[in-house]
C-alpha cells in the first residue's frame, strides 16, 4: 500500500509575516512543503491508547491506596496523591486524542473540548515537574538540614505548597486556553496544539516564557539538591568505611537515580525537541529540517506522556511501605492517627522521611516505634 504524503502551504501552518512576503526567494521557494507527517497517524493513537488503559488502571490503584490504605498522611504522601490525581485527570483526556489522531487530524468535539484537553496535557506536565521538585526539596532538607527541616515536614505545609502548585500551573496555562483553538481545512477540523498561524509567534514566546519558568527552575533545583545530596550521603559512606550502608541511604540514592530518569526519559528530551520545532517553525527553516524535527517532536510526545504510567511504578519500586501496602492490600486496616511526640522524635523520623521511603514513593510515618506499613 503506498504511503500517502500530504503537502501543506506553509502559510497555513507557520507564520509569514508581510514583509517576507515580497521578494523574498525563500519564501517563495517554501511555498509548498512536503510534510510527512504518516507516522503520527500510528504512533500517536497507539501511544495514547496505551497510556489511558496502564495510566488509569495504575493511577486509580494508587489513589485507592493512597485514600484508603496510607493513613495518617505525611508530606511525601501528601506531595504523592497530588501527583497521582494530576496523571489520573490527564489520562482521562486521552480517549479524544486517540479518536482524533486516528481520524487522521479530525476533531468533532468542539472548541471547548480541544481547548480543555490540550489544557490538561501542559498541566499535567508542569505539575508533576513541581510536584517532583517539591519532593526532591523535602528530601535534601530531610538529608542536608535535618534540625532545620523540621518545620517543613508538617502535613498542613504540604498541603498548603499543594495548593501553591495547583495555582501556579493553573494561572501559567490560562493564555493556552485563549491561545488553542480549532480550524477547519479541506473536510477536517483541527484541535491546535499551538494557536491558528497568525498568532503563532506570539504563543512562541509565552511558551518559551512558561517552559523557562515551570521546567527550566525547577530542573536546576533538582539537579542542585540531588548534587548536594550526593555529595553528603558520600562524605557519610566514607567516614564510616567499613560499616554497611544505612537503609535510609540506600532508598535516596535509589530516589535520586529514579527521579533524574524521569526527567532524561520524559521531560528533557520533549522540551529540548519542542524548542527545536517552535525555533524552526519561527525562523522559517528549510523544508527538510522542518520535517525531521517535526518527526522528533512528534516522537517525544508520547514520552512526556508515559510519565503517568511511569510515577504509580515508581512508588513501588521506590517505596518499601508503599510495596508492603501493595502486598497486604485490602487485608490491612488503616493505621490510627499517631500521638503527639517530642522535637527529638521528629526529628529522627523526619530525616528518615525525607531520606527516602521513596524518590517518588511514600515515606515514613510519624510514630517512634511501629511505622504505618
């Protein structure tokens, strides 16, 4: 069967402005653009279909146990539900994409809809970066600062960086919803990802502008604590050479490498090629370079949103309370909510927590003696 090749005017779907437009060669010579975009068409359904059923079933899990099995909350947990609900509404807004995608560009839902689910994918992409950078913040407090952490391991804290979170994702991605829109060409309707073309190079500097500050900060937090980190767990391994390796260390050297592959494997890789395409697509690249970034961003997609299939696997690797609820199930009460306890009992439970029950999993409980697990 031959593989069709659809030729797009690159008016229709990058930016020209007026000036370009008279006696400009180039211009003249990207009139009409062979866009090879076949590969989408099986890629993407297949992807999102593949994301909706892992990602529902194991986010719905999580919460289950999060809700009914992880009583009384600390922060980690608290930081962890937020997650698992941010990936639970994204993947709940894939089966529109898997219609549209395998229709061949063909969106019947309307403008509120397209608006709404290309909301939830950036917003679920930005939360779950935050949410990650929260706790990769609480965990070196927790390794680096023990005494002085005490007054972030606080479950009312989390709650309140939570709602901190929601708002500041939620104010950033206010201008998507103006900015994404439908248009009709030939017999289809298109949900843009981006904006219609004439406003195109406006949404390139909101998004750069919203990239820098959602990805862009919060990946050199983490890759600065998860240093600083490193650096204290191994002046620690040396000083008691000889001895074995607590298990709260072993747990944030695990959190460490779990977390930095989350972010190699499905953030860094979708904005470093989404900067390429929105940089190509702005300048006016040539033909053949706009096709083979195209098909890299294309690419990328998919990974950045395997993360919601990626985080319920992750507390379990990572999380030896979060394993053990797993394997006890619905056969386990929830624990009783803990007794006031002294500084010096927080404190030690706190380093623990924050050392790693998990790098994205549930960590310790309050109690000094029995742990919730």
């Amino acid at each position: 069967m031959a593989t069709s090749v659809r030729t797009f005017p690159v008016a229709l779907w990058t930016p020209t402005p007026a000036s370009w437009l008279v006696g400009n060669a180039t211009t003249v010579a990207e009139a009409k653009c062979v866009f090879n975009e076949e590969f989408k068409f099986i890629l993407l359904p297949v992807s999102y279909a593949f994301v909706f059923v892992v990602g529902l079933l194991l986010n719905s899990w999580a919460l289950w146990i999060f809700v009914s099995r992880m009583r009384p909350w600390n922060a980690t947990t608290t930081y962890m539900f937020n997650l698992a609900v941010s990936d639970t509404l994204y993947v709940l807004s894939l089966p529109t994409l898997v219609y549209y995608y395998a229709d061949r560009n063909n969106w019947p839902f309307g403008e509120c809809l397209c608006k709404i689910v290309r909301f939830l994918f950036y917003a679920n992409l930005y939360s779950s970066i935050l949410f990650l950078t929260c706790i990769s913040v609480h965990r070196y407090m927790g390794i680096c600062h023990p005494i002085r952490s005490l007054k972030w391991v606080k479950t009312k804290h989390a709650r309140l960086i939570c709602v901190g979170v929601w708002l500041v994702v939620t104010i950033c991605l206010i201008p998507n919803l103006i900015f994404v829109t439908i248009s009709s060409r030939y017999n289809s309707t298109l949900c843009h990802d981006t904006t219609k073309p004439e406003e195109f190079d406006h949404y390139v500097h909101y998004s750069s502008s919203v990239m820098a500050l959602l990805f862009g900060v919060p990946f050199l937090v983490i890759v600065l604590c998860y240093c600083l980190m490193a650096k204290k767990l191994c002046q620690s391994s040396f000083s008691s050479t000889g001895t074995r390796m607590p298990s709260y260390k072993k747990r944030s050297i695990k959190m460490i490498i779990i977390v930095l592959t989350v972010f190699a494997i499905c953030f860094v890789p979708f904005h470093i090629t989404r900067t390429l395409y929105y940089t190509s697509r702005y300048f006016q690249a040539e033909c053949r370079t706009l096709n083979i970034i195209n098909f890299t961003y294309k690419i990328t997609r998919p990974l950045a949103s395997i993360n919601s299939c990626l985080d319920p696997i992750l507390y379990f690797m990572a999380g030896d309370k979060y394993r053990g609820r797993l394997r006890r199930g619905a056969a386990q009460r929830p624990q009783p909510r803990p007794r006031p306890q002294s500084a010096l009992a927080l404190v030690s439970t706190s380093r623990d927590e924050a050392a790693g029950d998990s790098g994205k999993g549930v960590g310790q409980g309050w109690t000094r003696g029995r742990t919730p697990g």
